[in-house]
C-alpha cells in the first residue's frame, strides 16, 4: 500500500480489523492481524478522554500477548505464584509501559519511595552487576507482584520450564540458561514490534528505558503522562537501554512502513 485509503478502503479495512482484534495474534507471514493491532494502539495512545491512554494500550497489547499463547505453553511452564527468583533482573520499559505501572502504585507512599531508592541504587547498574546485586523488584510484596496485571511486556515475556535453571541463575548466580517456550518467544517478539512500530506512527518516542529510573522520573513530576503525550520528554533525565538489533529493527521498520498509509 503506498497511497492513503479511500473512504470506502478505510470502512472495509475497519470491519477487517474488528474481527482480526478478537483473534489470538496468528504467527506467521501475514502481516494483516499485527498491523490491526498496531492501528487499534495508536487508536488508544490519540484517545484524548482516556484517564490513561497509555495504560489502555499497553492493557491491549498484553492482553494480545496472554491469549495469543496456546494453553500447552502455560501448561509447560515452571512459574507459579509467589515464585519471584527472577525478580532482581533489569527491566527494559518503553515510557507506556512505565505510565501504566506508575498508575497502579502512585497512591502508594511506601511503594513510590522503594522505587525512588532503587532507581538510585541499581537503575544505572548493568544486567551482570544487577543480577550480583540480588536486589530485589520494589513493586514485590511478600513475593507477589503487587502490579501483576500491569506488569511490563518484558516480565510477562520472562517465564522459565524448569525451576532449577532459575535458581541456578538467579540465587546460585551461574551462567543463566532458562529454558522457555518457543510460543512464548515469538508472541512476545511480535507483540513488541507492534508496540514500537505503533508508538513510532503515533509519532511518539519509542526509547526504551530502566523500569525504576523511568518510574522514578515519572512519579516525581506532575501530570507526566499527558505531557509526554503531547511531545514533552519526561524521560529526558533517564539514560535510554540499547536501542532494538539490527533484525529487530528492521523487522518494526517494514510493518510500520506497511502500516502508515492506513493511520
Ligand atoms: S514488575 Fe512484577 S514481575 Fe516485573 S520484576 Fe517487578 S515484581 Fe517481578
């Protein structure tokens, strides 16, 4: 597609995406379903009404993530409730994903002051240096994930077959070598591109960042998220993470690229 839609493209492509947005995520080589989803973010991320458009569309895409996997992938799985020994990892957010957990503990003194004091301990700390740290999430109580429903892409996408690979890697603190569902990889590849392609077409910044440090920053400054929303960086103070591998990137650079004309 290399031209803007006609009225009547765009209806027929609207009905199209309707049915495709109710479907699990289809792995394959048909871009259509990714890029609907990718229209119904930026559809979010522009809904001015919203109390949180950010946290509506990142709502959206994990819900993609959580029902495009078949049930033998959690079936497989070692993860279990108050099971939290990857919790001292680094987490890399996009700033959506920051506003959609600073929305659920914003009203939690003692949870924003963990995240401000671990922002500042282990935020610039590197992935081998914040795994010998064993510091452990601030969003954890009692082992549980107290922003569970909320939690980022990245630790929804984290999730181990074998038990014994993650103490080993996270409390013995060998070689990590977690063994993980093929589903679960591909799911979360394409639900990652769809969301940097969409923040991309909805023109807005797609840097990806530390979860504490973009937490911290977020929850010190007032109406932060309809700010960055509007062009503001929020995140101009937190070091960026490294940007998306070559493959990666290309891959957000074709769907956007397939996707512009119809946004
Ligand atoms: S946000 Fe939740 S799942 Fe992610 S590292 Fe923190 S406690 Fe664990």
């Amino acid at each position: 597609m290399s031209e803007r839609l006609s009225r009547p493209e765009r209806r027929s492509l609207q009905k199209q995406d309707a049915q495709l947005l109710g479907l699990p995520l289809a792995m394959g080589t048909d871009p259509r379903p990714v890029a609907a989803h990718i229209r119904h973010v930026i559809k979010l991320l522009r809904s001015p009404q919203a109390k949180s458009p950010c946290s509506d569309a990142i709502a959206h895409v994990t819900s993609v993530y959580d029902r495009s996997l078949p049930a033998s992938a959690q079936t497989m799985l070692a993860c279990r409730k108050g099971c939290s020994h990857c919790c001292t990892q680094l987490v890399v957010v996009t700033a959506p994903e920051a506003f959609f957990v600073a929305a659920q503990i914003r009203k939690q003194p003692k949870t924003v002051a963990a995240v401000v004091e671990a922002a500042r301990d282990t935020g610039t700390l590197s992935l081998e240096e914040r795994l010998r740290a064993k510091s452990m999430c601030p969003m954890l109580d009692a082992a549980i994930c107290s922003v569970y429903a909320a939690r980022p892409l990245g630790c929804h996408g984290f999730v181990s077959t074998n038990l014994n690979a993650c103490l080993a890697a996270f409390e013995r603190l060998e070689t990590p070598d977690i063994p993980m569902p093929q589903d679960n990889i591909s799911v979360l590849y394409a639900c990652r591109m769809l969301l940097l392609a969409a923040l991309r077409l909805a023109g807005l910044r797609d840097s990806t960042y530390e979860m504490n440090s973009a937490l911290a920053a977020i929850l010190t400054e007032d109406n932060a998220e309809p700010r960055w929303l509007t062009g503001e960086d929020i995140l101009a103070g937190v070091k960026p993470a490294a940007p998306p591998p070559p493959q990666f990137e290309d891959a957000i650079r074709k769907m956007a690229a397939f996707v512009s004309p119809t946004v």
